[in-house]
C-alpha cells in the first residue's frame, strides 16, 4: 500500500495538471481502490461490474469515467441512473446508442494514436483516425449531444515519449475542430500507458506539450493503471512437484518445478501483457547451502574452488495445470537445491495478473493477499 501511495505523490509531483483516474481494469484489487478513492482519484470504468465496485466504496460518479468506446446497451443504461456521465465514444453508431439511452452524457470523442512502441496496442481496435473526427463530431452536434473534452490512449506500457507529444497535438486539432462546429470542450483525457521505470521521461515531454497546447483553463485527466500497482504486489508460490531430468550424455542433472500458480493463474501477464517474471527464492528448506563442509570464506584461493564446485542447478519453472503453455520460465539457473514445499517469489506482479486468471483445469484456490503498509500516509487512510 506504501507503494501505490509513494506513486501517487510523484504523479503528483511530476503530472501536476493531470487528474489521476486509476484504471481499473488493472488490478481491481479492493484494498487499492479503497486507498485511491481516500487519496481523491477518480477512476477509468469499462463495465457495469468496474462502476458498481466503485460506486459502492462512495465514490462520486463524478469521479468516474466510463472510458470504453464501444460499450453494452444495459451498462449504458445503468450509468445513465447512476449519474455516472463521462464516456468515451469513437464511431457514429456509439453516437446514435448514446442519444437512445443517455443523451446528456458528457462524451469524450477517443482519437487513434500511434501506439507502435507499446507493449500492448489499443489502437487497433479503439480510436477515430483524424480523417473521420470531423464527421463525427458534426454528427454529435446534429444529434445535439454534449461534447466534454478529447481521450486518447498511446497504448499500454508505452516506451516512446514522442507518442504523447503527437498525440497531444492531435487533440489540440480535433479541439479546434469541436471548436469550429459551436463544441466548448473543456477537458483533455490523456489516458494511460505510464510505466514507472520510465515515467519521469515520460511526464517531463507529457506536460511541455501540455502547457504548450492547452491553457490552463482545460482541465487535464489520465487513465493510469499499471503505474500504479505494478512495483505494489509480491507473489509466493509454493514447490508442489519436482522432476529430474537427466542428460546421460553430459551427465548433468536438471530439473522441472511445477508451482501452485501459473500462466492460466495470476501469471496471466505472461501471456496478456508480455511480462517476464522474474524467480527468486523464499525458502529452500533442503541442501540450500551446497558449499562443501571444509569451503572458508576468508582464503581467496579457495574462493575460486568454490566457484568452480558450487555450479548453478538449472531448472524450468511451470504452473499446476495439464497445458504445455503453462510456463512460468523456461530456464532459470539458481546455485540452491529446491525441492517440493519450497516457496519461490516473484515481484512487480501488480499489473493485469490475478484479474485475468481463469479457473482452467480448477485451480481457483489462488493466494490469499496480504496487506501491508510501509507509509504512515497510507496506514491513516486505510486504518492499518
Ligand atoms: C487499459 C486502459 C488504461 C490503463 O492502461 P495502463 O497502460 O495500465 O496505464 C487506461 N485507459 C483505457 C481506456 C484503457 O483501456
């Protein structure tokens, strides 16, 4: 939880301009929406169950935004009694759905980005291309529908700032276009795609071409997911069979782990987002320590005849299920024994992990979690 409030004070510090909405989609993980509705974000919805779980820990609808463009005719309508009015659209039949159900919705019209260098592309299936906004928009103003701002989304996981910059410029266009038709919008949606590790880059270009685009009466929202929670979660997962593997010729011994958790379970980013997990040790209650009994740490010497004694075990790691693409790793090389009932961890699994395993093959008994907070900030708004 110390993790999730530390990246919501540098979002602050480096997004000044720029409203979190945390997506929820990412990880819809109670204890981290209980946190960020306290610490004031609003919150990116693309499903009637995402608004209820909202909704229900007293947030303002307000504070939502029902960011999917293409959306279910029965969850419309359940925004339009819940008040909740912000909602993306991206093509004309969108338009005609919004003036049936819930014609005073606030609409956001979501643009194509070039999402080339992201880790997953949205912009294959969402976004109007700025050769079709124009249409839209005069659409919308004959449908005398209200038009709140401009989304965009550069892709999840992005890597390129230039993204942004383009993409900002693109709003700036379809904001004079809006303009152009007798439109006042007042809000630009910069979606999300941050990555912590290369977030301060990202927000240093993002804000330049913000204040060089838009004045400071236009209210800027984003739609961060796995900036938040990605560096929050540690899962462990346990050893529940082991198999050798020889190599008779290069009389070698490796092995296969099988863990308790897998790709079908909360690796599930493995396959959906692209993640390398990376293995670590929790407890290797066997042969942990495979120096020889006579090793002395203090003689150099036999420092070197350690490391010539002491070769790394090489395993591979799989999940629980009977699917041969159940792998967690294919070759991981660790210098202890590991054997059933050790645990392994794995950290940065905050992202589109838990909320994208299935129940294949009935592994449904997936972890419990565990709370913990290392910022006082944090413990005050949750109570711990
Ligand atoms: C998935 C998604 C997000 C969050 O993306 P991140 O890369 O996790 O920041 C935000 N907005 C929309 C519309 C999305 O579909």
């Amino acid at each position: 939880m110390g993790d999730v409030y530390r990246q919501h004070l540098r979002w602050k510090t480096h997004l000044k301009r720029v409203k979190p909405h945390y997506a929820v989609k990412c990880n819809p993980d109670p204890e981290v929406l209980r946190l960020l509705a306290a610490l004031g974000t609003g919150f990116d919805c693309a499903s009637k169950a995402e608004i209820e779980q909202v909704l229900r820990l007293g947030v303002d609808p307000s504070r939502i935004i029902y960011a999917q463009p293409c959306k279910t005719k029965s969850y419309v309508r359940y925004a339009a009694k819940q008040g909740v009015r912000q909602m993306t659209f991206d093509n004309a039949d969108e338009l005609y759905k919004i003036k049936e159900l819930f014609p005073d919705a606030e609409l956001f019209l979501r643009i194509l980005t070039d999402d080339s260098a992201s880790l997953c592309r949205l912009s294959l299936k969402f976004g109007a291309s700025l050769d079709t906004t124009g249409e839209l928009l005069a659409l919308a103003k004959k449908l005398d529908l209200n038009l709140a701002g401009v989304a965009f989304h550069v892709g999840s996981g992005a890597s390129d700032p230039e993204a942004f910059l383009k993409a900002v410029r693109d709003a700036r266009f379809v904001f004079d276009q809006a303009a152009a038709l007798g439109f006042d919008p007042k809000t630009l949606d910069v979606g999300g795609g941050f990555v912590s590790e290369t977030f301060d880059d990202m927000a240093a270009v993002l804000s330049a071409a913000l204040d060089e685009y838009f004045p400071p009466n236009i209210r800027i929202i984003g739609e961060p997911g796995r900036y938040y929670v990605s560096s929050a979660f540690t899962i462990a997962c346990n050893v529940i069979a082991r198999r050798a593997v020889e190599d008779k010729e290069l009389n070698t011994t490796s092995y296969m782990l099988y863990m308790n958790d897998g790709v079908y379970g909360n690796f599930s980013s493995i396959m959906f987002d692209h993640q390398h997990p990376i293995p670590r040790v929790l407890k290797a209650s066997g042969a942990s320590d495979r120096r020889p009994a006579s090793f002395q740490y203090a003689d150099g010497a036999e420092n070197n005849a350690y490391d010539a004694a002491i070769k790394p075990i090489q395993y591979s790691i799989w999940g629980p299920t009977c699917d041969g693409i159940d792998c967690i790793s294919e070759s991981w090389t660790c210098d202890q024994t590991l054997d059933v009932g050790d645990w392994l961890y794995f950290e940065d699994m905050g992202a589109y992990t838990k909320c994208s395993a299935t129940k294949f093959n009935g592994f449904t008994d997936r972890h419990e979690t565990v709370y913990i907070s290392s910022e006082a900030g944090a413990s005050a708004l949750l109570g711990y």
